[in-house]
C-alpha cells in the first residue's frame, strides 16, 4: 500500500462494515453510556501491517517531539499538596500551518480518507449524537518509554468543546510492541484499564475525564503508531481548533 484509500469504508473489515451500518446493537452509541471504548476486528487485516510503514514514510521524518516532564519532586509546598500538570512524551506531527491541521504536506492519502463520509459516519454511530469533523487530525508515535500522564482533556476556554467533545484513536503497532496500557477513571477512581497494544484497534473517548497512557514496552525499534481524530458536537459553537 503507497497511499491510504480515498474511502475509509475500504479499510475495513466485514466486521467494520457491519458496525458502520449499525448492525452491532451494542456498541451504537456506546459513547453516550461511557466515556471510553475499544474495539477490535474493524480494520482490514492485510491492510493493517502496511499502514505503520507509511506511516513512517510520510510523516517520520516530519515528526518533532513533544516532551513535558513533571516538576521537581520537592515543589509541593505542603505534604500530599502535589499539584501534577500534564506530562508525557512522544512524537507528533507538528503544527506548521500547512495542508490540512498539523499533518502538514500530506503524500500518503490519509487526511482525504479521514475526511471521507464513512469515517464520520463511524464517528456517529458510537457516540449516538450528531457530531462534526474531524475537526482536527494529528498523528502520534510513541517509542518505547513513551507515555502520556494523567490528564483530563478538559478545554474550558474554547467554547465548542467545553461542554465535551469525541477523540478517536486508530492505533497501528509495529513488530516488537509488548505492552502499552490506558488507565482511566470509573466513579471518580483512576481504576480502569485496556490495553493499547492492538494493531488496527479503535479507541473512541468521550472528554473530559481523567486518563493517563503508560510507557510503552518493546525492544528498541518497535513503534506504536497513533491517527487521532477530534469530532466536536454539531450544535456546539464553531471555535479554535482542539
């Protein structure tokens, strides 16, 4: 594969066609029940252990890192009044102002696919709401060690998104990849984990909530390749970008 189908609906799996015409009860606005789900068996098989690669290809020599640490140990002026800002660090595609949102000059097809019917299409089924977008597309590589800290995605300064809004995460692993876990919250307890290892899993999130991603575990050269896309409800406000 050189470039990504036009269509996304080509990417799928028999699977990812049935639940795209909303043949799987369960998850039909599964987002509207949690804030969190993963799924599976929607992609096509073969095409899923090409799509790291052209990952690669277009975008790995384009990547830039982003990284923020967390604050000296001793900062807390308090015991247990540790204040934690969001830390983490990984690549990303960086936000030059070209082409379409932070993929810059795109050669591999994948802002057109993303922006295909199907996709939102697919986006809709699971949150059981009108939404529109994406209305940002980034891709994220993490390497081993390679993590996000606990955060919430909790954007109160944009009107579009403060009331919540859809992520959804394709994930593409490379040979290698181990281990790489989400931690998310369930009655306000970080409590709850899935595994994001998978290649050619989606996971859709409903923010804001509390979640953290641990450091990704593989031999040296595995990656764990990261499409996000961001979805904002129809009726909210037209704003900034997420």
């Amino acid at each position: 594969m050189t470039r990504f189908p036009a269509d996304f609906a080509e990417l799928l799996s028999a699977r990812g066609r049935r639940v795209l015409a909303g043949g799987e009860p369960g998850l039909n606005g599964s987002l509207g029940r949690e804030p969190f789900v993963a799924i599976d068996g929607l992609f096509d098989p073969k095409l899923v252990r090409e799509v790291p690669a052209l990952l690669e290809h277009g975008f790995g020599p384009r990547m830039c890192e982003m990284n923020a640490p967390a604050p000296p140990s001793r900062a807390s002026q308090l015991a247990h009044g540790e204040v934690l800002p969001k830390t983490g660090r990984m690549m990303t595609t960086p936000f030059d102002g070209v082409g379409d949102a932070a993929l810059g000059h795109d050669d591999t097809g994948l802002a057109q696919m993303l922006r295909s019917p199907a996709y939102l299409a697919l986006v809709q089924v699971l949150s059981g709401r009108p939404v529109r977008g994406p209305e940002a597309i980034q891709v994220l590589c993490y390497r081993p060690g390679d993590y996000a800290g606990p955060h919430t995605d909790h954007q109160p300064e944009d009107a579009d998104v403060r009331a919540g809004y859809t992520d959804v995460h394709l994930t593409f692993c490379t040979g290698g990849v181990k281990r790489q876990l989400l931690v998310f919250e369930r009655d306000a307890h970080l409590s709850q984990v899935a595994s994001l290892s998978r290649s050619g899993a989606l996971t859709a999130y409903r923010l804001p909530f509390w979640h953290y991603t641990t450091p990704l575990e593989g031999t040296a050269a595995s990656r764990r390749w990261l499409v996000l896309g961001s979805f904002v409800d129809a009726g909210a406000p037209r704003a900034v970008s997420l």
